[in-house]
C-alpha cells in the first residue's frame, strides 16, 4: 500500500511520520486489496485544545473510504481515524460477504 502525508502549515516530525506509517499499514489486515492512503494533518487556529486534524482516505476498489477526527493531539487524531476506518472496512467485508451467499 501506498501512503502519502502531507501537513499543512507546519512539518510532521519523523516520530508521527512513522507512527502513521505503523497504523494506516494495519488497516491492510482488515481488507487486502488497499491501492493507497492519503493522510492530512492540519492545525486549526482556533482558542480550544481539540484542534488538531487527521484526515485520511483510503484508496480502495470500488468503493474509497474517508475519515476525520480531531483531538488534543496528532497521535490521538490517528488512532481515532484508523478505528473509524477499521468500522468502515469491516462493514464493507460484511456486505460483500452478503452479496456473495445471495442475501
């Protein structure tokens, strides 16, 4: 699988860098057949603490998938948007499981 970061506004430190790496790789384990993954990090100017943003979409045929959190930190937005990502996959393997046995 292909992954590309990009932030905007400031520069992603390695440590995050990997850290991405590590846990958009693991959604592999939930469908095979991911092309691709575009994660964003932005920072919004803003008074509250929540406000850093993670983007990522995942290339997949047939159907692409997208999610976004935002939380008090980078780390956190990803592990957020990975979970959200893993729901995603699972139920699309669900649906295709149905459309396999004629449900």
């Amino acid at each position: 699988m292909q992954i590309e970061i990009r932030s905007l506004d400031f520069s992603a430190k390695p440590e995050l860098i990997n850290f991405v790496t590590e846990k958009v790789n693991s959604l592999s384990h939930f469908n095979d057949r991911i092309i691709a993954a575009d994660v964003h990090f932005k920072l919004v100017n803003s008074s509250e603490k929540e406000n850093k943003i993670c983007e990522i979409k995942l290339i997949v045929p047939g159907n692409d998938l997208f999610a976004e959190r935002c939380s008090h930190s980078f780390e956190e937005s990803v592990v957020h948007v990975v979970e959200a990502l893993q729901k995603q996959l699972r139920k699309e393997k669900t649906k295709e499981q149905n459309r396999q046995h004629g449900r």
